[in-house]
C-alpha cells in the first residue's frame, strides 16, 4: 500500500509541475501552442494513471495481493527516489482527498484544453486580420501608383498638345515667309525686265553703268530687307 501512494503522490507532482508550466507558457508574449498541447496531453494521460492508482487504493487487499499490486504499479528507478521523500515529507492523502483532487485536476485540464482552443482560434482570426490588412494596404498602393501614372499621361497629353500648337505656329510663319518671298522674287523679276529695257533703250555708255550701279544699290538693299524682315 505504501508504495501505490508513493506512486500516487509522485504522480500528483508530476502534474503540478505540468501545470505550472502551462501556466508560464500562457504568460510569454508569443504562446508556444504545440508545447502546451503536447503537456495537456502528458497530463491527460497522467491523470488516468492516477485514477487508476486511486482506484488500487480503494480495493481492500491482504498480504498476497499486494505483491501483485507492487508488480503492476511499480515506479522506476526515479519514481523510486523521488516516492522515499515524498512518503517522509508528505502526509497521504485520504479518499475523499485523492478523488476531490482529481476532479479538481480534471477540471483544470478542461480549463486549459479550452483555453488553448480559444487562443489558437484567436491567432488564426489575428492572420486573418493581418493578411487582410496587408491586403489592404498592397491595393491602396496599387491604387497610389495608378493615381500616379495616370497623372504622368495627362502631363504628357498635355506637353504634347502645347507642342502640337508650337509646330503650327511655325509652319504658319513658314507659309508667310514664303508667301513674302514669292512676292519679292516677283518684285525682282520686273525689275530686272525694266532695267533691261532700260538699257536697251539708252545709247549712254555713262548713263548705262550709272543704271547698273543702281540697279545692283537696290537690289542689295531688298535683298538686305527681305532677310530682316521676312
């Protein structure tokens, strides 16, 4: 009997321990989900040795039957060692104890096993957010550099618009300058008829070259004007 409730109180440590470290795990700022899951399971499983434990204790036993109750339940080597001090430092705990234990165990696990549940439900939903948000934000920039091509065409529709108006005004101020140089090379024609006849009809060598020299005066001078002013 001895050892079955060194074996019980072993047990009960081993899921205390368990416990408190979920209960740090909860505390970090990023909760190991996998680690946790894996020591409710570890307790779950404890927890049913210990029922069974709890229920050896129960059963009325003599002499004989408690060796084959020490070769069914026998700790190891460990539980050996840690059961001598428990067993020195600890009083055993009585029926109504051990079973209010357990519920109580039980209901912790229950507690734990759902709030892990909840947790990882709440980290999903946190991607979710996260992902939807990045969403989010990658359209709102798509959006930005779309407001901002389009920008870029209207400038460009509009320096290409400004260009077209320029190139038109210089393809008027061509057709002037070639309208005025039609009517100038026209101007040069009949003069040049005139002072031929001119010439032929003056007999006076000096009167000739006078008319030349004239000539060649005024034509420079309008050549000079044409270039100026057209």
């Amino acid at each position: 009997m001895s050892s079955t409730i060194d074996t019980f109180i072993y047990l009960q440590r081993d899921i205390e321990q368990s416990f408190q470290r979920i209960h740090k795990l909860f505390c970090l700022s990023s909760i190991p989900h996998n680690e946790i899951e894996q020591i409710l399971n570890h307790i779950s499983c404890t927890l049913d040795d210990l029922q069974k434990v709890n229920q050896l204790l129960h059963i009325p036993t003599d002499k004989s039957d408690n060796s084959d109750e020490k070769a069914q339940f026998l700790p190891t080597k460990q539980q050996q060692q840690l059961s001598v001090s428990y067993s020195k430092e600890l009083t055993a705990p009585s029926a109504d104890e051990r079973q209010e234990y357990l519920i109580q165990m039980k209901s912790q696990l229950d507690y734990y096993q759902n709030k892990i549940q909840s947790s990882k439900t709440d980290s999903q939903m946190d991607i979710i957010r996260l992902d939807q948000e990045n969403e989010d934000q990658l359209i709102r920039q798509q959006d930005e550099q779309l407001e901002d091509f389009h920008l870029s065409i209207v400038s460009l529709k509009n320096l290409t618009q400004n260009m077209n108006f320029e190139i038109n005004d210089h393809i008027r101020v061509l057709d002037n300058l070639e309208t005025g140089m039609t009517h100038s090379q026209s101007r040069v024609e009949n003069l040049t008829h005139r002072t031929k006849d001119l010439l032929l009809s003056s007999t006076d060598g000096f009167v000739t070259h006078t008319c030349l020299f004239s000539i060649a005066i005024i034509l420079f001078f309008l050549i000079v004007i044409l270039v100026l002013f057209f």
